[in-house]
C-alpha cells in the first residue's frame, strides 16, 4: 500500500488526540477553566483565551454534515482508490464540533467501501479505529447498524 | 472616512502587464515577470528606476531583490507579501496604495507570475510523508487532498442548506466561458461550451466536474500604482483605487471550512464591512465585478459576502444570465479564472483596469466603478476601481 499523509503523534497540540486514537477512544479539547469544548484541537481556549485544556472523551456517534467523492487524479496514496467519498462529521455529544473523516463498510474496510448514492446529508454514523501506523490509528465512521437499509 | 488617513482615490494604478497566457510556456517564471513587469512600466511610461515599491502573493516564486536586479531598479523601499495565495491578490492592490499613501514609496508595482505546468505548483502534491499544521492535519489523512476536494465538501452542504444544485454552477461557468469567447487572448477564446457540454464534463470531485474549477496555465501579469497627482501625468487614465480592504475573523479557514460556527457564512463579512465603510459606492451602485473564481461556488459566497444579495440567493443570483454580460451584475467579463488564466486572480485586477479605461473586451459602457475581490473562503481582500 502506498503511503498517505499523516499527522506528527507527538506535536504537543494534538498529541493528546492521537494518544487517545490509539487506545480507540474519540476526543475533544475541553477548557480547564470554562468547560468550553473545541475541535481541532489548538493551543488556548478560543472561548476565555485560558491556557490549560485536557482530553474529553466523547460517545462517538454523530451524523453525516456533509460529504464529497473524490476522482483522480489525487496523491499516489489515494489515488488506487478513487472514486471514494470524503465526509465530515458532526459529532452528537457536540452540535457545533464537526471532523473530518472517511466512512467505511467495516472498521478494517478501504475508504472506498461506501458507495456515494448510499450517502446522504443527517446519516448517522458511529465511529471506527484503522491503524495506519506505528504511531497513528486514524478514527473512521462506519454507518449506524440501526439505520438498516434506507428505503 | 474623510480622515487623513483614508486611501480613498489617493493612488491610482496607471500601468498593467501581461505575458501571453499558455500551457508548459518555454520561459522561466522569472523571465514572465520581467516581462509583464516592463510592459506595466511601459504602458505608464515609467522607467523601472522610479520603481521604489514591490508587492506580491507569498506564493509567488520570484523574490522581489531578483525582479529589482533583473529590471535595474535603484533604492525599494518598501515590499510586502499577501498571505493565503489566492486569498491575498487584491491586498497587493491595498499595500502599494497604503505605502504610497503613507510615504513609504512612490512607484509600486505588484505582479504575479506562475507557471502551473510544473509539477512543483501543486501545493498539494508536494505533501510529505508527515504533515504539520491544522490545515494539513485535520483533512489529509481521510483523503481530502486537493483544494477541489475542500470546496466540492462546501457545496454539497451549501447545495443542502439553501437547495442550489450543479445547473447553479453551470450558470457561472457558462457566463464566465461566453465571456472568453470574446477576449482574444483568454485561453479558452476559441472553445464555447455548451450546458450540454457542462453536464458531459468528467468528475474531478463530486460535486465538482472539470469546469467547475480553473485553468492550469503559465503567465504572469503585473500592474503599477502611483500618487493621484502623478497619475495625471502617466501615459494611460489614471484608475483610482477608490477603496481597499481586507479581513478575516477568528474562525476563519482556508477553503475547508468545516470547524467553524456558521460555516455557510460567507468569510468575506469582515472585509466587507471595512470596504464598504471606505467606499462612496454601494454593492447596489457596482454595475460590474471580477470575482476570484478558481472554483465555480466561491462565486455564489462572494455575492452573498459583499451583500450583491442576501444569505443563500448567490446560487439563485446566476440565473437568467445573472452574472453575464447584460445581466444583474457582469462578473468576470474577461473570462475569469475559469477562461482566460489562472493566476491566483491577478487577472481579475487587470480587468477592472481595462473596464476602467473602457478597453476591456466584455465592456460594461455604464460603469463608472469596478468591484474587485480575492478568494473569500478564507482570509480575503477586496479593492473598488474608479475611473
């Protein structure tokens, strides 16, 4: 498999996050002093400017906010698997968080697995962990089993 | 804005440049900026030793202390670089009329110049093996790679919010084509397109297709701003930088912007504001515009960011020919990025000049200003041109 790009797991922003990746837990950045929960994660809270955040673990369901479906050509690492549908994420537990990620069959499924006609804006989703390194284990979404076959 | 400050009509740009536009062109990108550069300088009729100032896109290639060597410029004084590539074209248009305005220099001139045939354009396919940074970081790993990816995601869920659909995007490609097909030295002068041809186009991401998105071409263009006073005496009529802004605020993203609040919310308030403050000219006065348009979509923010219309109607704004020649609000009337060249928006610059001097090839006879914007999915800027 040729390679894709990833994330440094040690940059001191978002360590955190890929620590948690790798033990299959879902996070967000939470503000020590306010509570005020923000995704991607970065230095400070956007909403008091106060210094020190920790790691809120989060349900792991959300729902399909958007999506695209990405053809060639693309990086050598992508690129054997065009067409394959891009989604970001609305997370449940927060509205106003949304990631970025790929939907798949099965948690071990290629990103191309989902046929796009099966996707649709509100689809909810259940988080899955694909190691793709050493180092970083990527969360993915896989679609909620409770939503069955769409009519 | 009547404060000693204000820029308002102080400089105007006397001199605009360009190269031929092409693919895989046989001269270096530095030889294209002397060569679009000289030809602003000529058609001003200033020697590039008066030059004293020197703007550009922080993507630009070609340092400034290489085109001052090349071209024999004396003492510049001042230089400064636009953040954000395409974001930034028209900020190159506000510092040279701020440094001339505060004293910093005399003679600027902006330029940018590009050839998108190399392989070392890309930006994406440059990415190494490890990413850095927030941009990079929170969408390259699940596959969104190329700026058309960041943008065909946006649409999908503007598409969604206020029920715009691809035949929206179509309108926009088809004015901006229709546009070309009259200027000679756009790119795609000789090929019209049908809507037919549209819809037959191949994917490049859904739901974006081939000509939802902007030429790769080779070229360089360059302009040249002075005093007002100075103006009058330059060879060409004078076009007055009437008002000049840019802005973002704090949850703002570059073409992905997914993380933010209100991600619908056109990223161009900020700069709006502050442009129409600066401005004598209302969005309802602009007769005609150039928009960044590296992707047909950011067509529709841009009209909802300036107040062109409200929130949601930039979609329905392109129908009935809304953005074409005789309609609401020409925008793009020298082909665009999607049709004469893909220069980070530098050509949208040199268009707003021709209108002003009544040269352009898609000329709207009754406007007496010019709206001119950079990409505002991201921190923007925009300019109003006078003649």
């Amino acid at each position: 498999m040729t390679a894709i790009p990833l994330p440094y797991a040690d940059d001191p922003d978002t360590a955190g996050f890929w620590d948690a990746a790798r033990e299959r837990r879902l996070v967000v950045q939470r503000c020590k002093a306010c509570g005020h929960c923000q995704f991607p994660p970065h230095p400070f809270c956007a909403a008091c400017a106060h210094a020190e955040t920790e790691w809120a673990e989060t349900s792991g369901r959300g729902s399909v906010w958007s999506y695209g479906v990405a053809h060639g050509p693309t990086l050598p690492g992508f690129q054997d698997l065009v067409p394959y549908p891009m989604i970001v994420v609305e997370l449940e537990d927060h509205p106003h968080l949304r990631m970025v990620g790929s939907l798949v069959a099965a948690p071990d499924a290629p990103i191309n697995s989902v046929a796009a006609s099966a996707i649709h804006i509100g689809m909810p989703v259940d988080v899955t962990f694909t190691a793709v390194s050493d180092d970083i284990t990527l969360p993915r979404w896989v679609p909620r089993a409770s939503e069955g076959q769409r009519p | 804005m009547n404060g000693t400050l204000s820029l308002k009509d102080r400089t105007a740009i006397v001199g605009i440049g360009e190269t031929a536009f092409g693919k895989a062109m046989a001269q270096s990108e530095e030889q294209l900026a002397c060569i679009a550069i000289k030809a602003a300088l000529d058609d001003a009729g200033i020697s590039p030793s008066e030059v004293d100032g020197l703007c550009s896109l922080n993507m630009e290639n070609v340092f400034q202390h290489d085109i001052a060597r090349d071209l024999g410029m004396k003492e510049v004084t001042y230089y400064s670089q636009m953040p954000a590539g395409g974001h930034g074209g028209c900020g190159t248009v506000g510092h040279a009329a701020m440094a001339i305005a505060t004293g910093q220099a005399k003679v600027v001139v902006g330029w940018r110049s590009r050839k998108r045939s190399g392989r070392a354009s890309r930006v994406w396919a440059q990415l190494e093996q490890r990413i850095q940074g927030s941009r990079d970081t929170w969408l390259r790993p699940w596959g969104i790679i190329r700026p058309v990816d960041e943008v065909g995601v946006m649409y999908t869920r503007y598409m969604h919010e206020f029920g715009a659909t691809r035949d929206h995007l179509a309108n926009v490609a088809l004015a901006f084509r229709g546009h070309a097909n009259r200027n000679p030295k756009a790119f795609m002068h000789s090929k019209p397109m049908s809507r037919e041809d549209y819809f037959a186009a191949r994917w490049i991401s859904e739901p974006l297709c081939l000509f939802d998105c902007c030429l790769e071409t080779d070229g360089a263009i360059a302009f040249v701003v002075t005093a007002a006073d100075r103006a009058r005496d330059c060879r060409t009529r004078p076009v007055y930088v009437h008002a000049a802004a840019q802005g973002f605020d704090g949850g703002s993203a570059i073409l992905a912007n997914y993380f933010t609040a209100d991600p619908m919310r056109s990223q161009a308030a900020t700069c709006a504001k502050s442009l129409w403050r600066q401005s004598d000219f209302r969005a309802a006065d602009i007769k005609v515009a150039q928009f960044y348009d590296a992707f047909t979509p950011e067509v529709f923010f841009t009209l909802e960011g300036y107040g062109f219309c409200g929130r949601g109607e930039g979609a329905a704004f392109t129908e009935d020919g809304g953005v074409a020649l005789g309609g609401r609000l020409p925008v793009n009337t020298g082909g665009g990025s999607l049709s004469e060249v893909y220069l980070h928006g530098f050509n949208m610059i040199t268009e707003g000049v021709k209108q002003m001097r009544g040269t352009s090839t898609g000329q709207v006879e009754q406007a007496d200003c010019c709206f001119v914007s950079s990409s505002d999915l991201g921190p923007t800027c925009a300019v109003v041109l006078r003649n």
